[in-house]
C-alpha cells in the first residue's frame, strides 16, 4: 500500500448512521415537553377522532381517592390501565379511557374536622352543607394535582372530562341506584352486629377492614347449670373467649353436637382465684386436658355427656346479680360453627357482638320462646365505646363511670379488666392468659374495630328477587360468566360473595351521599315514584347537598303523606356504594362508552373492595356483573421484599423516578414485572430498568442512523437474501406473540420479547452482520436495498408494538423518522403478511446459528489471548461432522455470517486440540488468519485489495462500490 493511498479518506463514501436521535435520552427533561405538546396539540381528541366509528373497548377506571399525592400503587395501576388502552387504540378500537376520582368518605372528612379542631371549632356547631361545601372543595383540589401527576406519567384520558363520584349527576345516580334496591324489597333497617370504629364513629364494611396482630387477654368463664339433667346439677359450663367485654352481652352458649363431652371433677388445684378441687365442669372431651393446665388442675374423669342432655341444659350468668342485673336464663344451643381444635368445645355467644353468635341466636328464636327465654338482643356498648345501661355493673351508674373498650384514640380501655375482675369475685374465671392473634383494624385510622350491635340499613344477600333469584345467586353466577386475570381471582371473589353477610350501607358521617329515602319506626321504606322523582331532579341541580337543606323533609315529601308517620334518614350511604355505583353515571350514561365494561383492572386488594361492591350493585339492579372482564394486580415492596413505609424510609415514589430517570423507566419496570403478584422497586431494580432502556434505545438510535440513507425502495419478497426472510418470518412469529401479549394482558412476556429481539437477534446478529453490506455495499446492491427494507419493517414494526409500553420513547422516534406525522399514537399496528411466516427457513437459519455459536466462541477466546483484535483478522476452519448441519451450510456466505474476512468449511471431524462447544455436537473451530491485506474502506483483509488499479487500497467490492458512487481518490 503506498503512502498516498493510505492517506485516502473513505468516509464520506460510506453508509455510516446520522441521527438526531441521541444517546443519551434526557428523559426527566423531554417527557414533560412531550406531555405539553399532547395537549397543545389535543391528542386526546385526535384519538377519538380517528377511532370513530370503530368497535369500543372500554376499561373502566377504579376510582383513586381524592386526598393526596398519587404514590407508586397508583404509578402501576395507571400505567397498566393506560399500555391496555393504547394496545387496544393501536389495534383497530375505540379504546377511550375517562379516569374517575373516589371523592366521598371519611379520609376527607378527617381533614376538615382536623382544621376545624386547629381552630378550635366544633365540627358539629357548623351547618352541615357548609361542612360538606369544604369537604368537597378539598377533594376537587386534590383531583387537580393528581391529573398533573398522571399525565406526567404519560397516562392519555379525557382528563377535561372524568368522572367524580360528587358531581352532582353522580350523586342522582347513586341515590337513584339506592332507590332502585328499596323500591326491590332487597333494603331493610336491621340491628345487627357490624365492625364499628369507634375512633371514627361509624360502621364499617369488611373492605374498610384489615388485619393485624394484636395480644389480646382470653378467658375461661364458668357459667353454673341451673335447669337439666339431675346429675349434672351443680356443674359449670365452661367458656373460653378473647373478648372478655363482651361477657356483659352473653346471652347464650354454643356447644356442638359432632363432638364428644363429658362431665370432670376437680381433683387438684393450684390457684388463688381458679376452681377448686370438688368442682365439676363440662368440656369438649379433646379439650379437658389442655383446660385443665391452663387452669393449674388436675381432672378425674367422671362421665359422658350425650348431645340430648346438653340441650336440657340451661345456666345462670356468670354476673348474675351484678349491678342488679343478669338475671336472665342462659340456654345452650347446637351451633355449626363450633369447633374442637381450640377453647372448651364452648362457645360463648354475645348476639350483640358477632356475626356467627347473631345468627345461631336468630336461628333459636323458636326454641328460645318455646322456653319462655327472651329473644331481645341488648345494647351494650355505645358509639363511642362505653358500656351501656344494658351492661349493669359496668355502664353509665357503675362505680367509676362507664367502662370503655376502645378510646377514641384507638387506644385499649379498661372494660377488660373490669369485667374480669368481676368474674374473679363472683369465682366465675377458670382460667385467664393472653394470646397474641389477626384482630380486625379500620383501615383509615390504623385502630382495632368492636363488633357492635346497632341499628342501620342493610342489603340483603339473600331475599328472593320474585324470580328465583338471589343477590348472592345473581353475583356467584356473574363470577362464573367473568374472565379473571390470573384466574385465581375467581375462586378469591367467588369464597367472599359465599361467606359475606348482608351488605351494611349506612355509615353514622356527613360527606357523602345520603340514603334518600324515608321510612317509619318500624323499619318501613316509603316507596313513592313522584317522591323519589323529586328527590333526584333535586339531586341533579344541587347535589345530594339538598337533602340536608333547610325543608328537605316538606319539600320531598309534599302533602300526600304524614309527615309525622315518615322519617328522612340523615345516614350516609357506605363509600363502596358509590364506587359500585360509577359503573350506572359513566358506562351507560356517557355516549363514548358502554356498559358493561370490557374490563375492570385494580389492585388484588379489591377482590373484596371495588371489583366486590360493583358486583353487587349491578347484580341488585341489573342482574349481571358491570364488566366482563377481571384484571388484578399485586402490591410495590422494597428490594427485600419487604412492605414499603416512610418510617423504614424504604419507599420509592413515582415522582422521584420520573425526575431522575423518566417515566418510560417507570412504565419500563411496570411492564418486565410480574404484575400479577406482589412486585419489587428499589434502586438496583430502578438501574437494571434504565440499562435494559438505554440498550434498547440504542438499537432504535442504530435503526434510524441506518435509515437515513433510505429511499423506500421495495424488493420482491421472493428476490430478498434468506437472512432478510428470516428477519420477516421473525416479525410474523412476534407479530403473533404481541397481540397475543396484548389480549391476554401479559405485557411481561411482550417486553421480554422485545427486548431480547433487539439485543440478541438484531443488535448483536442481524445488524452485526448487515453493517458491512448496509455501510459498504454499492448504491445498486440487492443485499443492501433489501436489508434497508427490512431494517424500515423493523422499525415501524418494533416502535408501534412499544408505544403502548414506552409512549414517550416511541413518540420521539416516530417523529424523528417522520417529521411530518401527528403522533405514533395515533398509528395501528404494522400488518405483517402471512407469506413471511418461514418455518422451514426458520429451522435451516437455526442450524446455521448453531455452527456459528461454535465460531464466536473459537474466536472469543483469540480476542482474550490478544491474538486477534477484531473478528475480521481471523479466517478460521470449521469442521462440521453432523451432516444436517453441513447441508444448511450449504450455498452461505458463512464468512459474512460468521463477520470474518474469509472461512473454511468441511465435513470432517477437526484435530482433536479444535475448539469444541459440548452443546453443539460434531462441530469444531480451527482458528486462523486471515491472509490478505486489510482493505482501507470496509477493513477486511482479503486478497484481492489493490486489484483496481484506480483503488489500490481497498477490496475489490469495495472498488466497485467507488466506482458507482463516483468517487475518485
């Protein structure tokens, strides 16, 4: 090579990439100049545009609460909601999301009452509509920043329009949707034991309820027999309990008639309170023994008590006397939900204070007034947690005042110890200890609840709709006709819907919407069209604000009814109500949408929250579920594992993520993870996502590089080289593996393929490969217009597939291939013609990768040992000894393929020193330098450079490429 034509500079005469498209992405910065142009531009609208006329899809969106900064559940949620409407928009659907806000309950209304308390002033001396005008003024605020936040993460809605449970139309509805189960026969006012929170002063529904480990004290309690068989006269019934202020309310005992008893005599004692020896009690047979210890005693066996003579027995009250009270007959009754693995084989049994003790007293009125025994269930404890009147010793006139169970702290009172001091001096304890156990706890204030006895209005799950049908009927055959993503969600919903009681819907608060409807003393609900007409026209024009307006009563009621028999219930409807209800004010009242829903999608925590009350609701009005499908997703842990808290200071937000890495890295990890379970966030997890992003970034950047020097020229499937087919057969397989990705809202299994595509098929083998032909190769080559073809399929296919995943990334992209288009967004998916699907082709193409697998190793080690520097110094041997394997070798440029400057092929089995890989049988590698000069454009070495005289530095194929492109040194 002579000095001059060493000097020669090619570059200008290669095909190298130019873009704009950098590097480095700038997300923090350029996604908000993004989210600025969507809406300048009215992107929103331009999608409804386009898709009019189109068959709906419609995700129906779970509302968020209004009353603070979205945190990275919310991230999930909205990002998953928003890659299926935007799959669903790029495949041929109206997919229009409208977003909701959950606007009334009980968080809100803590606020204002903590400002009202700041300034000293009472909640209850303001004007009710005055209260509920601040509550909604606060949520309305709320519902502003969190729409910044949301669209900050690139979620596209009609944000100018969502849906709120207080505006005034949603109101209507709801209470119209009340109105429609009471006009049914399915409301009644009931007295039934429900979880209330006494630090919030309200019923609560079991969705409003989680669960903690508490140490609570456990008693055994003796209860004397006084009516039975003679020869168990002067024995106790022993009880075993966890709540011991609950004893005041006994009214029964349970026992089971599936289990062995029998009468034990106190042999031993050692205790100062306990029985003593002489004593005879009654035990579960499997459950003496274990009493006993806990007792300190020992027992001498003295009968077997049959079932019969169990269910003679009636005792007195272990208080009896007290307060002048208790002077009641205690019956023993068979209960189902008595057990033997735990306590005495007795359960005591408080109506007033749970729901299997309700049920199994309600079940034995009969029996009870058969026995002269009085069925009435009492009410121990108030709203605020004091014992009652109808607690003697221990209410209002008891020495000290009232006992209390719970503060309004939620802190533990002292009812507990009370009343086991009374049992002590009464000699009724057998035994006492502690016991840590899951105790239920209001979900807003973090305090344990009391299962409580109170009037208020229920739903019920099991009246008989007049057509053989049930609530419970209705919503258990609506689960079976419901698709469940993933499908245990179905048996998880179905067990709830089998186990719930009626659905308690007044809650004792202010915001919210009322239940509009009178009634008299005894429970009776007027049923009057014109009245409940007047009711929500009223509703429509002022808000449920009109039924606390002064004349409320006189207005609604007008003069067809006495207003002295009729009562305006001033309860509030419970908040899951009016998220059940949504499904009525925004899929069947909005021309954009439809109902039922295609698909509702929230957390799994909403198996026995929203997915469960709008079941319920649309079960009781409409006899089907509102959505057809169930999509659940789990909970955001830290790194470890473990439940993400401020006080571990172990909590990523959404907020931070997106202002040092951008939301595509958010809504990136979203879609790699398995979203179905509980998932995991932290930094290193943030990393992983951000250098998955820039590697696929890359391949894009390289794409739109090579494709600057594109002029769409089309070759003939049948002309293209295989490599070329089998990159089109590629895109027919993904083609298939997306939209089924995206129907089956396995966005992992799509991102996972995506990225491997990029990273393994294309960067590191395709365009490998292809960057000679695609740099080198003459303007004319059939080689290089054909992959420039392909390269432009991947592109548009690669981009659209992305942008419901990366809608800020492929937007960028789009837009910088085609400077002259609206949006990617507004794009369908590529169709990709049946006629690539290649199997045959994908198969050879498979041999071939298999027997380079075996090169690339070879040459790797050549690179470790510095005795190569690029892969196109080596022209190694390769032997290939499987004939299947040789024979797809036939007719390649295996050297192109292998990117080595030459190579040698042949059927025999190599020395035995050959480079082997023990995956890929009967093939092995020679390495070897490639003979040759190195060629000053493309750089392979190769015999041939200097043979144009006019190029005496470079290759032939390169000199011929000069020589069209008119170049001269």
């Amino acid at each position: 090579m002579t000095e001059t034509a060493e000097k020669i500079d090619y570059s200008s005469t290669l095909y190298l990439p130019q873009t704009d498209f950098p590097m480095r992405a700038g997300l923090p910065q350029k996604e908000p100049e993004t989210v600025a142009r969507w809406q300048k531009m009215e992107l929103y609208k331009k999608l409804r545009a386009s898709a009019a006329g189109r068959e709906k899809f419609v995700l129906h969106d779970g509302p968020p609460y209004a009353n603070g900064n979205i945190h990275i559940g919310h991230a999930l949620n909205k990002i998953l909601k928003d890659v299926i409407n935007r799959s669903f928009q790029m495949r041929g659907f109206d997919a229009n999301y409208v977003p909701g806000w959950d606007c009334h309950g009980l968080p809100i209304e803590w606020k204002i009452e903590e400002k009202y308390r700041e300034k000293g002033k009472n909640k209850d001396e303001v004007p009710v509509n005055e209260f509920r005008k601040e509550c909604r003024e606060f949520a309305s605020g709320w519902i502003g920043i969190q729409t910044e936040e949301f669209k900050r993460l690139g979620i596209e809605g009609d944000f100018e329009n969502p849906y709120t449970t207080m505006n005034f139309h949603a109101e209507a509805r709801i209470a119209g949707e009340l109105m429609k189960i009471a006009r049914s026969g399915q409301l009644y006012r009931g007295s039934k034991p429900v979880m209330w929170s006494v630090v919030e002063r309200t019923a609560l529904a079991e969705a409003e309820v989680e669960y903690a480990d508490v140490e609570s004290d456990m008693i055994w309690v003796k209860f004397p027999v006084t009516e039975g068989p003679e020869a168990l006269a002067g024995a106790f019934v022993v009880i075993w309990t966890t709540t011991p202020w609950t004893i005041p309310g006994n009214r029964a005992i349970a026992y089971s008639s599936r289990y062995a008893y029998g009468l034990y005599e106190v042999a031993t004692a050692e205790n100062d309170y306990g029985p003593q020896p002489g004593e005879k009690l009654i035990f579960a047979k499997r459950l003496a023994d274990e009493s006993a210890a806990k007792a300190k005693v020992t027992f001498n066996f003295v009968r077997d008590i049959e079932a019969g003579e169990l269910a003679a027995i009636t005792c007195a009250h272990p208080l009896h006397g007290l307060g002048g009270g208790y002077a009641f007959s205690v019956p023993l009754l068979d209960g189902e939900h008595v057990t033997d693995d735990a306590g005495t084989g007795f359960v005591h049994t408080a109506p007033s204070h749970g729901r299997e003790d309700f049920e199994a007293w309600m079940d034995n009125v009969r029996l009870l007034e058969e026995r002269g025994i009085s069925s009435t269930i009492p009410f121990p404890v108030d709203d605020a947690g004091y014992f009652t009147a109808d607690a003697p010793g221990f209410g209002p006139d008891a020495e000290g005042g009232a006992g209390r169970v719970i503060d309004d702290k939620g802190k533990k009172g002292d009812a507990n110890e009370r009343v086991i001091k009374a049992l002590i001096g009464r000699h009724a304890l057998f035994a006492r200890g502690r016991l840590k156990h899951s105790y239920p706890h209001s979900w807003r204030s973090k305090k344990p609840v009391i299962f409580r006895n109170t009037p208020q209005w229920f739903v019920t799950m099991d009246k008989d709709f007049g057509d053989g049908t049930t609530l419970r009927s209705r919503a258990l055959n609506a689960i079976d006709e419901t698709r469940f993503v993933p499908g245990a969600g179905q048996n998880r919903l179905r067990a709830m819907i089998e186990q719930r009681p009626d659905w308690v819907l007044s809650r004792q608060r202010a915001w919210g919407v009322p239940i509009a409807i009178f009634a008299d003393d005894e429970g009776e609900i007027l049923v009057d069209d014109e009245v409940n007409a007047r009711i929500l026209v009223a509703f429509e024009k002022e808000g449920a604000d009109a039924w606390f307006a002064e004349g409320a009563k006189e207005r609604f009621l007008g003069n067809d009814h006495d207003h002295a028999r009729w009562h305006q219930v001033t309860d509030i409807l419970d908040v899951w109500f009016d998220s059940g209800s949504t499904h009525t004010f925004t899929l069947e009242d909005r021309p954009d949408l439809k109902w039922p829903a295609d698909v509702y999608l929230e957390g799994s925590d909403q198996h026995r929250g929203w997915f469960h009350s709008s079941l319920l609701e649309s079960c009781a009005t409409r006899g089907r579920a509102p959505y057809n499908a169930v999509i659940t997703h789990g909970f955001t842990m830290d790194e470890k594992g473990e439940k993400m808290s401020k006080s571990k200071g172990n909590t990523v937000t959404p907020q931070e993520v997106m202002k040092d890495a951008g939301a595509d890295i958010l809504r990136l990890w979203v879609m790699t993870t398995d979203y179905w379970e509980d998932q995991r966030l932290g930094k290193t997890i943030i990393q992983t996502n951000i250098d998955a992003y820039r590697k696929l970034r890359n391949t894009i950047r390289w794409m739109l590089g090579t494709l600057a020097h594109d002029k769409g020229e089309v070759v003939a499937l049948s002309d293209m080289p295989e490599l070329e087919r089998l990159m089109l057969h590629r895109l027919a397989e993904l083609d298939r593996l997306v939209r089924e990705g995206y129907d089956a809202f396995d966005f992992k299994r799509i991102a996972r393929a995506l990225i491997d595509f990029s990273n393994v098929e294309l960067s590191a083998f395709y365009f490998d490969i292809r960057k000679d032909a695609l740099y080198c190769d003459a303007p004319s080559s059939l080689r290089r217009r054909a992959a420039l073809q392909v390269i432009r399929t991947l592109f548009d296919c690669l981009v659209t597939w992305l942008a419901p995943m990366l809608p800020f990334t492929a937007e960028e992209a789009w837009l910088s291939r085609n400077p002259q288009a609206v949006s990617v967004h507004l794009e369908q998916f590529p169709t990709v013609p049946a006629e690539w699907r290649n199997d045959a082709l994908a198969e050879k193409w498979r041999k071939i990768r298999e027997v380079r697998k075996v090169v690339t190793g070879a040459l790797e080690i050549e690179r470790k040992e510095k005795r190569i520097g690029s892969s196109l110094e080596a022209a190694p041997a390769v032997h290939v000894a499987d004939p299947d394997l040789l024979q797809a070798l036939n007719g390649q440029d295996f050297a192109e393929i292998c990117i080595t400057s030459a190579i040698e092929v042949d059927g025999g089995d190599g020395p035995e020193d050959a480079f082997r890989l023990p995956d890929v049988a009967k093939v092995s590698v020679v390495p070897k330098l490639a003979e040759g000069r190195k060629c000053a454009r493309s750089w392979r070495i190769t015999t041939d450079v200097g043979s144009d005289p006019l190029y005496p530095d470079v290759s032939a194929r390169d000199a011929a490429a000069l020589r069209e492109l008119g170049f001269k040194p």
